[in-house]
DNA sequence: CTTTTTTCATAGTGACCACTAAATATACCA
DNA sequence: TGGTATATTTAGTGGTCACTATGAAAAAAG
C-alpha cells in the first residue's frame, strides 16, 4: 500500500498536502457533525487548503463523504469486522464486537460511537441516497453477518432449532446503535462495557458442547 | 384545554390558521428531517403559510423546535411517562415502556422512532444548544427516572442489594435508543417487540414476592 | 530554453439559509 | 366613522451553501 520510491514522478506539480492526512480529517468531521452540518468550508479550513483543491482531490461532496466511509469501515470502524475474523461461534463474535465497540466508541481519540451508525441519522431530501447507502451498511451488513452467523450455529446444533436468528442478530445491532447515543451522550468505557455484558446475558441458552454435533 | 368560547377575542385581526396543526406538522418535519436539514421554507409551505406569520405565531427556529419538542413529549412520545404512571415495579415498567415503544414507533401515522433520541443526532456548532437539552431530556429524564425506579425495587428487596441501578438502566435506555435508529431503518413492530422481549430476559434473578419486603 | 501537465490561490457563481421591513388587510373599540 | 391592534402579503436583507472559472505557479518532458 506504501508508494513506490522507484516510480516515476508525476507530470504535473505536486500537490503540497497529504491526502491520506486530509481524508481522515474529513472522516472525523463527518463522523462528528453527520453529512449536511459538515461544510465545504469547515473542511478546507481544517485540511489547510482553498476549495478547488479539496475538489480536486476528493470530488464533490458526497464522493468526498463516500470515500471517508470507506475510511472509517477501513479504519477506526474495522472493530466488527476484525471481531468476526477467527470465525468463532456466533456469541463469541457478537460478544466480542460489543466489547470491541464499548473500547473504540470511548477511544478518546475518535468521536464517540460509530460513524456507519450516526452520521447520518438525520439528513435532508439531498441526502436520501446516503442515508440508504448506510442504511445498506448496517443492516446487509453486520447485522445480516450476525444472522447467518447465529443460523450457521444453530444448524450446528450449538444454539437451538427454532432459534429466531434473525430477531437475535437484530437484538445485538439494537444495542450496537444504542452504543452509540450513549457514547454520544457521555457514557464512559465502563459503562458501555456494562452494557454489553448485560446484552450478552440474554443470550438463549447454548446447548452444552458435548452433546452439539462437532464443526468440521 | 379548549379555549374558552366566553373569553373576549383578541383586538387585532385575526389570525387564518389554526397554530396547533401548524405545530403538529412541524413536530412532524423535524421528527422525521432532525433539526438542521428543516428548513424554515419547508415548514412554511407545508403550513400554509408565509415565514412572517410563522415567524410571529413561533419566534424564531430553535423556539419553534423547543415547542415542537414539548408537543411531542405531551402527544406522540408520552408513552414512557404513561408507562411509569402505574407505579409498579421498575421491570414493569421498564417493560410496558419498551412495549409501547415498539408500538408507537410503528404506528404509520409518525416518522419511526423518537423525536427526543433522534432529531439532534447530527448537528453543527448552531445547535450545540439544543443537542445538549435534549440529551440532558434522554438522561436525566427517562433514564434518571429507570434508574430512581430500580433504587427503590433495591431497598424494596425485589431486586438483589447490589444491583447496579444506574447500569441496568442504562442499558434499558440503550436498547429504546437503538430502537429508535432501528425503526428508522425499517424494523416492523413484531421485529421491535422481539428486540424489546429480549432485552428483558436480561433482567436480573427477581426476589420471589413472598420473601420480598412488601411495599407499604 | 519552451511546451505540457497538473496544482495552486483568488475571486467569484447562483441558490438557498434564517429572518425581516414595509405596506396592506381585518378585526375590536370608542 | 375613525383609531388601534394584530395578521397578512410582498419583497426583500445579508450570510452561507456547494461549487467553479480563471490564471499563475511548479513540476517533468522535449
């Protein structure tokens, strides 16, 4: 992912900026404020440059907005997705991601709870197709990973058949986005915490290993 | 409540709409919209009216938006309050609370959710204001209240000495939150009573009413 | 050197924002 | 009928929005 020193320069001249450096800027600013309270303005200023650069760089707005999702779900937002990497039983991946986003959402160096979730709770008629977008994120996304997830250990014989695992997975992205306000709001580390541990009690009842039929 | 038909009528001209409906229909537009992404224009045309007269029955924006708040915490969003009026236990009625919330933010005659959790989610520095009122409404409102609740289910000896009443609160207010984003994302009301049922279960062991200190 | 390519800073564009000055209309009251 | 008080309509105010036309600056290529 790093450049290559070997490659040869570009034509034109430099730009004078990281844009590595300005996208996260932008991802900050978005996350806090949400898509339409974030200015053009606002964010050249922070970057450090005059608006036909920033439009250079990142498109129009809306691109720029799309391209900071991508850096967030990359980046400080990667907490569900790294939680769901050892491919566990569906309650240690659930159970994991709610620990992990209790720690990112109160990371202090991040704006609290999660961008995919806040940033655009409220939008104007502008904004209605990216409000479906991240709609799309949250629940095609995690939530339906969760769900295939708890079918997956429900076939398994680990949870029982009849489990509603849709309802579950759904539970859990319930709380995820309550995580979130509270975070917003001011809970701290040990509060969320509390939070997800309690959630995780209403977890059914597992079916004890011995006698759930083994994964290949 | 009705306005008393012996009363002497004003001395000037007589305004031509009704203020109340013109209320309801801006509780609506930034229920749905939050705050910012409301326009002034928008809520004239769909009053009916020109932003002078708007202007004068209303004050200003965040006038408005505080009044529009009070009327849907009198109307819509009473559930929570009519919930806690039977002076049960806390678990009653924590969960009648997040039952009627199901409900009401399915009902198809509101936008889906709470207005007081979601209207100022996003928000530039201009309504820095109005985001923390309306928090200090979801916590020391709300939340407080579940928490005051459970305190005394403690000292009732219905729930175990120990119990983390600020914590179980918490997450009950957490769980009505997350409701909120997902019945803005498109949750049915089943899927809200299943989400809701199940956070229940995560309530802690009750003390069995015989052994329990009866309430005098 | 000159040419080409790209980025830069200046200075805007029209559209919309919340909000209002001024004139007119409609009520009550003396 | 005239005076007063309030509402209404028209037509704006300055400010900010996302976005850009233009030309100078800075690099590589010839």
């Amino acid at each position: 992912m790093k450049k290559d020193p070997t490659a040869p320069r570009p034509r034109g001249r430099p730009r004078k900026f990281d844009r590595e450096a300005a996208l996260q800027i932008a991802v900050r600013m978005f996350w806090r404020r949400g898509f339409e309270a974030t200015g053009i303005q606002d964010l050249a200023d922070a970057m450090g440059l005059a608006p036909p650069s920033l439009y250079a760089a990142f498109g129009d707005k809306k691109t720029l907005f799309r391209e900071a999702i991508a850096a967030y779900q990359a980046g400080p937002g990667a907490f569900a997705r790294r939680a769901a990497e050892d491919g566990g039983p569906a309650r240690e991946v659930i159970a994991a991601s709610l620990r992990a986003a209790a720690h990112a959402f109160t990371d202090g160096e991040h704006p609290p709870g999660c961008m995919v979730i806040l940033s655009t709770t409220n939008h104007g008629p502008g904004a209605d197709d990216l409000a479906a977008w991240l709609r799309t994120l949250r629940t095609d996304g995690t939530q339906a990973d969760w769900t295939r997830r708890i079918e997956r250990d429900v076939a398994d014989g680990l949870l029982p058949a009849g489990t509603d695992a849709a309802g579950l997975a759904r539970f859990y992205m319930t709380v995820l986005e309550g995580m979130s306000i509270q975070a917003g709001d001011g809970a701290d580390r040990a509060a969320l915490e509390a939070v997800a541990t309690l959630a995780m009690t209403a977890w059914p009842a597992q079916i004890t290993q011995s006698t759930a039929s083994p994964r290949i």
